[in-house]
C-alpha cells in the first residue's frame, strides 16, 4: 500500500540538488552563531514550502515581510554562486520591490543582466515542495548560464 | 570691472543644456498639484547644488534622507530619457544604496547594462555649479550611449 501524500513530510524529501546544496551553504553561512547548528537541512528550509492550500489563504495583495525578502534574496544568492561555479561569470544581485509586494530582481554579471525576473506576488514566493524549489533554482540557474554563453563580451566587459 | 564671484547667484547661470532641459522636465512632471509652478527652473534645481563650503561642512559618512535619494532618482531618470532620444535605447533605473550612503545604482537595457555607477557618500550627492550638475548629466548619458553602441545586440534582448 502507498503512503497517503498527508503523510509524507511538508515538502517531500529533500531531492540531490546541487542547487539545494549551495542554498543550504549559502544560509548556514549566515549563522554566525551557531544557532541554526542542530537544524537539519530540511527544517533550514522549511520557510521555503508554501504548499497548494496554504497559498489558497494567503491574501492575493500583501506586504512583503523582512524574513521573506531575506529568503528570497538567499534563492537568487545561490543561483549567483551556482552560476559562478559552473560558468565563471560572478553575478550581483540587485532588486527594486515595492512594498505591496511587486517589482523586479536582476542579476548582473560584468555589463550583462544574467537574469531578469518581474514578480507580482512577492509575498507568496515558495515553493510546493523541496523538489519545485531545487528545480527552478536549477532552471533559474541554467537560464543565467545561457545568457552567459550568448553575450560572453558584455558578461566580461 | 568684473563680477566678484560670491556676487554670482549660487550655483551659477542654469546653462543651455538638454540635459538641464531634461531634468527640469522630469522634476515638473511629478508636481501633480502645480505647488513648483511658480518656481523658476534654477530653483526647481536648487538642492543639486553643493558648494565646495557645504561639502566641506558635510559629515563623511551620514544617513541619505528620502529627498536626497529622490533627487538621485530623478537625475538619472533624466540619463535614462535623454539617452532614449539619442540612441532609441529604452533604459530602466535599479539601485541598492545602504542606508549609511554606500551602494550601486544601475541603468539597464534590454539585457545590458549601459550605466553603473558606485556610490560611496550619496548623502553628499550635488553639485558646485549647474554647470557641473550639466556635464555631469551629459557624461553619464554619453556614457550609457557608448554602451549601447558596443553591445547593440544584449541592448534589444
């Protein structure tokens, strides 16, 4: 007999991701004392699961919270570092979200903008499970690395 | 017999410059209520003046107030309009400016970035002279214009 979905863990499992390796390190890099230290992986990503029902009643306008920006800002950190990893271009990120929750979040590499995403509903930014997020961190990732390799001079200008 | 120069309004003569031309267009746009109507253009500019005695007086580090920061937006807002007259390209503003003043302030196009710029004590942002304040405006737009011409192709993606 199958497990039932409502059994399984908030999230599913934690997928091999490189992408969720490097947003694991890029967070426990952050946690300067120590504090985070007995959390697992999965419960350091926790925040992160927004599931079907629990974005059903969140509000469609909202204000966007200090610790969702800092999540938010942690994703478009790794997909930086993977980027870096996998095609040498070192990325910064930059973002211009208003505080109803809309705007726009780049990243830069030399003159290039890598990756350029507009959201409306910043405050509902998550993700089904572990494998949605390690996928469009992947994807995220592989987009940025794409530009790269279509504009090699202006990345390194 | 010469004008001695603390004779001289503040700031000096507003020169003919389409950039002075263009800010002034961009400040008069946001008086929805017609309060700066009476305002001539060199007041409407005034605040971009600095003198090198105001400078002098300015602590080195401070905290950027919301007109100051204002005024830098509306600055290169006025890049990113004349460099859309002069070269087609259609510029958007991003900026990440840390409350103590420092930070990085970005034009981009398409998928480049035709300006940027470090700021390291934007709470002194101005200008000695409307002159100053003219070829500074007029370097920043030549600048962008230059980026646009080297990398047409990530300029249109």
């Amino acid at each position: 007999m199958s497990v039932a979905p409502d059994t399984l863990p908030r999230g599913g499992e934690l997928p091999a991701s490189d992408f969720i390796k490097q947003l694991i390190a890029v967070i426990r890099a952050e946690d300067s004392y120590g504090s985070w230290e007995d959390k697992s992986d999965a419960e350091l990503l926790e925040e992160y699961i927004v599931t079907a029902e629990e974005r059903r009643e969140m509000p469609i306008m909202g204000d966007p919270d200090p610790d969702l920006l800092w999540r938010v800002e942690k994703f478009y950190d790794a997909v930086a570092l993977l980027l870096e990893k996998r095609s040498g271009a070192r990325a910064a990120q930059m973002s211009k979200i208003h505080h109803e929750g809309f705007g726009r979040i780049v990243l830069l590499s030399g003159r290039l903008v890598v990756l350029s995403k507009h959201v409306r509903d910043i405050h509902r930014f998550g993700f089904e499970s572990y494998d949605k997020l390690a996928e469009a961190g992947e994807k995220a990732t592989q987009d940025a690395a794409d530009m790269v390799a279509r504009f090699p001079d202006a990345a390194q200008a």
